[in-house]
C-alpha cells in the first residue's frame, strides 16, 4: 500500500458548516485514509494511491464548490 500525504489549499470554506459539508463530499471515498480541513482553508487529505488519487479527490472537492488555489 502507497500512502500519500498532501495538504492542499482551497476556496469556498467560511465557516464550520463548510468544513462539514467538505468532510460530506468526501466522506466513503474509497481509498481516503484521513481528511482534515481547517476554517482557513487548508485540506490535510492522507490516501491509498492504488485505490484512489489525488485528482479523484481534487474532483470530489470541486463538485462540492471547494476548488484548490494554485
């Protein structure tokens, strides 16, 4: 098993409410191991590489109105 680690900083989180609604749109994704996002943004996303990846989960963010800041 490949574990990989990234933080990522996103758009769109305000408040509590968007933190959860975040944790929501990821939630069962398979192969997310962990997920934390804070109220400024950062996304601490943890994943198997051979069950998912980062642009899985980047898609799954957006499709919640998260969008990574490049």
């Amino acid at each position: 098993m490949a574990v990989q680690t990234e933080t990522i900083q996103v758009s769109g989180i305000r408040c509590e409410r968007c933190v959860m609604r975040l944790g929501a749109a990821l939630q069962g994704h398979d192969g997310l191991e962990y997920a934390n996002a804070t109220l400024m943004g950062a996304v601490t996303l943890q994943w198997d590489e051979e069950r998912t990846d980062r642009d899985a989960l980047v898609t799954a963010m957006k499709q919640a109105g998260f969008a990574p800041i490049p």
